[in-house]
C-alpha cells in the first residue's frame, strides 16, 4: 500500500528529472565517439575486423578526447554541433582543426560502408548528376582512384557537390575536409570520403594503397551516399 501511494509522486518526479535533463544535457554535452553502424567484422575481407577495431575504438576516440579537452580553452566549442564547426574551423587553433577534423571526417567514413552487398546503388538523381559531371560511374572512380592513390602522407579523398550543383573529386591533407573554412580547400559539401591514412589499411595491405582503394568500393554505402546528395541539393 505504502509503494503504491509512493509509487505517483516518484514517478512525477523522475520524469521531471528526465525532461530537465533533456533540456540542459545539450549545453553541457562534449562530443561523443559514435558507436559503429555494424560489427566491427562486418567489412571482412575488405577491411579486416582488428583494423576496424583499433581504428574506430583508439584512433576515433582519441579524436574525440582530444577534441573535448579543447573546450576548456575554446568554450566557444560548447554552442557548436560537429558539422557547424567543420565550417568555422579556421577561427580555432590547429588542434581544434586537427582533432574536429578527424572526428567529423571518421563518423562520415563509418556511414558510407556497409557490409557487401548491402550498401544498394546510386539513386537514379545522383546518376544522373555523375554522369553529367564525370561522364560514367567508372570515370568518377578511376578520378576519385588516382586523388585517393596520389594524396602524399596522411589524408582523404572526397567525392562533393560544389556550390554550382556540379560534383567533383577532391583530397584533403591530414584530417581536414572539404567543409572546412581554410585556404586551398575546395569547398563543398562531402557526399564520401576515404581515409588513406596509413592507419586505415597497413595491417592487412601494408604499402598496397591502391588494394585498399580497389576492395573498398565492394564496402561502399550508396544509400548513404544518395541521402547526402539529396539533402545538399
Ligand atoms: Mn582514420
């Protein structure tokens, strides 16, 4: 009897404390490492499972710690989402560059794979728009091939949609990106982007860069690919 009388107000003041919550975690919330979309073997063979792990739950994550521990110097970081930040980067010093960077540039990469064979096809829109900018599927991948084989060191090669509505091949050196607000970046908004860090592909294809190219197509997440599209047109 006593629970039941309890029970009532308690319940009313949880989901207070709930809803006060939802209200302020957002000012308070650091950056977040998000969880993968798959297992961590789910891109196996083309991207093997320890890869995955280590790249994900090290490398990413340590971006976003080093990111975090940013926002006591830059509190301005606070009031920002990821993706506004990307394009006022050039306000913050390097690390913030650095570190925002390769948060933004890693939680994209894991959202245009998907196991093979489930990744779908280019929409009928985005095909089209492939074709009038590159002229085949295949000439855009021998282009996005020869940015991502031929970016020296560290760094990304994008596919984006500029700001005519064209799309165009781009690469970016260590974790910058084609959002970012800096000097020799070609600005647009990413629709994919490869990591070509050595780190994303050494165990399994040492110097092989170009292997890791040719077996991440089979990994590519068109459905992805084609959301993005439409919402940047
Ligand atoms: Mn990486």
């Amino acid at each position: 009897m006593l629970i039941r009388m309890l029970m009532k107000p308690l319940l009313t003041f949880l989901s207070l404390v709930l809803v006060l919550l939802g209200l302020v975690a957002p000012a308070w919330a650091d950056f977040a490492l998000p969880p993968l979309p798959y297992a961590a073997d789910a891109l196996e063979p083309a991207i093997d499972a320890t890869t995955m792990t280590i790249h994900h739950d090290r490398h990413h994550a340590a971006y976003v710690a080093n990111l975090n521990a940013q926002i006591a110097t830059n509190p301005d970081l606070k009031s920002l989402s990821l993706e506004a930040l990307q394009t006022q980067i050039g306000r913050f010093p390097v690390a913030v560059r650095n570190n925002g960077g390769g948060h933004w540039n890693h939680s994209q990469f894991w959202s245009v794979m998907a196991p093979q064979g489930q990744g779908g096809e280019p929409s009928a829109e985005l095909l089209a728009a492939i074709n009038s900018s590159f002229g085949s599927l295949e000439a855009l991948q021998s282009q996005f091939n020869q940015a991502a084989a031929g970016r020296f060191g560290s760094g990304w090669a994008w596919l984006i949609r500029k700001p005519d509505g064209s799309l165009a091949i781009t690469s970016t050196a260590n974790q910058d990106n084609p959002l970012m607000d800096l000097p020799g970046i070609e600005r647009g908004t990413p629709l994919l982007g490869l990591d070509v860090w050595e780190h994303a592909y050494y165990l399994k294809y040492q110097n092989r860069r170009p292997d890791y190219i040719a077996a991440w197509w089979s990994l590519l997440n068109w459905n992805e690919v084609n959301r993005r599209f439409a919402a940047a047109a």
